[in-house]
C-alpha cells in the first residue's frame, strides 16, 4: 500500500489542487493541516526544507509541493510512484 502524506492549509489553492489529483487517481493520503499550528509547520519545513504548502512525501520520499506533483503526472512518472 502506498503511503502519501501532504502537509497542507485549508485556505491554500495549490493544496486544494494536489490533493484533488489524489483523489482523481484514488489515492488514500495523510493530511497534516498546519493551518494555526506553528509546531506543525515546524516539523514540515525540517523535515521538506521548506515553508510553504503544501509539502508531498510518498512511501517516504519528499516529491515536493503541487507543482512538482504534477510535474511527475505529466512525465508519467507518478502512477509508478504510487503503485508501489
């Protein structure tokens, strides 16, 4: 089973539109809503290097936000990442 995780904020467009492909593709993902939770965002931005939202990891991996999702769906690449 794969496992996603995606750091988001209720209010972000670009959560909005990762998790939405996700679910296109019916994929089960873990949401970490940092929206008010400095710990939260604090544990994202150590573990990504980054601050913003939304942060994606799969079985593990940091893909990075949406932009760097959909880049993996339009080279192909993202159906094999979440098929493992």
């Amino acid at each position: 089973m794969t496992a996603v995780t995606i750091y988001s904020s209720d209010w972000c467009p670009y959560c909005m539109r990762a998790k939405a492909l996700l679910r296109k593709k019916e994929v089960a993902f873990e949401e970490i809503v940092v929206d008010g939770r400095a710990d939260l965002r604090a544990e994202m931005a150590a573990r990504a290097g980054r601050n913003s939202v939304p942060q994606i990891w799969i079985n593990g991996e940091h893909i990075g936000g949406c932009d760097d999702l959909y880049a993996l769906e339009r080279a192909g690449e993202l159906d094999g990442l979440l098929a493992v």
